[in-house]
C-alpha cells in the first residue's frame, strides 16, 4: 500500500501515516534502530500493512519521494467539513442527477 507520512517523531522511531484507500490511519513504530527507515512528515511511502489489536500497523517502510506534501496534516485540519483540501485543482466535471422511479416504472412494477 501507499501513503503519507502525517507525523513522525524522529527520537521514538513513530510515525502516522495516511493510506491510499482512505482508510483507517496506519501507525509506524520502529522496533530495531539498526534496521529501520527514517519516515518525515510529507514523505509518500510504500509499505506492507498489518493489523495488530485493531490498528493498521506499517510494516517495511520504503520511501519513494521526500517532503512531497508537507503541511497535508495542518490542511486536512483547516478544511471544512464537505470542501477538498485542494479546491483549486477540483473542479467538478459531471452534472450529478438524482435517481427518481418514473411513473411509469413504478407501474410496471404493481
């Protein structure tokens, strides 16, 4: 799975990230120092996910590009319920028109 890295702390070897299928958030904690990975906040990841007790665990991290959306943790917290993090790159292209029964569907039907 793919993701991006929300928070890290550096001295506990933790980190937070946010997954493709928009899921539940994955936790990182390092084990072993020697073998581990240095994750940054903003750093997009592939990774293996397990579940341990409930929570989606990050399992051999790999970086794949550094820093390539920092801030995405601060935006998410500012956006308004309903709005896209990145209004300006939305625009919607499909009219959306709501399903109604016809009449003459609903008699068909009886």
């Amino acid at each position: 799975m793919n993701g991006v890295v929300l928070w890290s702390d550096q001295t506990q070897q933790k980190a937070v990230v946010w997954c493709e299928d928009q899921g539940d958030l994955a936790y990182y904690s390092q084990q072993k120092r020697e073998a581990g990975v240095d994750l940054h906040e903003g750093d997009l990841i592939r990774f293996d996910m397990t579940l341990q007790q409930n929570k989606r665990m990050v399992e051999n991290p790999l970086v794949l590009a550094e820093a390539v959306c920092t801030g995405l943790a601060e935006s998410l917290s500012a956006a308004q319920p309903g709005s896209s993090v990145c209004e300006d790159d939305f625009r919607p292209t499909a009219q959306i028109i709501p399903f109604r029964v016809s009449t003459k569907e609903k008699r068909r039907d009886d």
